[in-house]
C-alpha cells in the first residue's frame, strides 16, 4: 500500500500566514503545528498528499511558502 497523508493547513486570511497544519498518517501517527520544517520531517516517506480543497488551498499555500515547484499537479 502507498504511504498517505491527509493534511489541512490554516492561514491567516489578511497577513497569509500560516497559522497551524494538521496531518495524519494512514499509519495513525499525527501532527499538529505550525512548524514547516517539522511539518515537512513528518511527510517522509509519504507518496500521496490528500486534503479537503488541497488543490486551490493547501498546494498553493505550500508552494508560495517554500517557493518551490516540489508539489507539481
């Protein structure tokens, strides 16, 4: 089975800011912060992202975030 994280991010809607991640692992192990860089400790080993609106949200606001192009659609 692939590994699979559902994840939900909160951000302050004026400054963007990201206020709090939440994710949960199909394995049960969780995460609660709002800590990037733990947050992307605790993805490892993931393969699939899932999210209620991860499309026009939570991608988005990761990739403005890390500037990166790492979460290609």
């Amino acid at each position: 089975m692939k590994a699979v994280a559902f994840i939900d991010i909160e951000v302050d809607p004026h400054s963007k800011k990201i206020l709090d991640i939440g994710s949960v692992k199909e394995d049960g192990s969780v995460f609660h912060s709002n800590s990037l860089s733990s947050f992307m400790e605790f993805l490892q080993g993931s393969e699939y992202l899932c999210g209620h609106n991860i499309l026009n949200h939570d991608l988005s606001t990761l990739r403005l975030t890390f500037k990166l192009q790492a979460f290609i659609l």
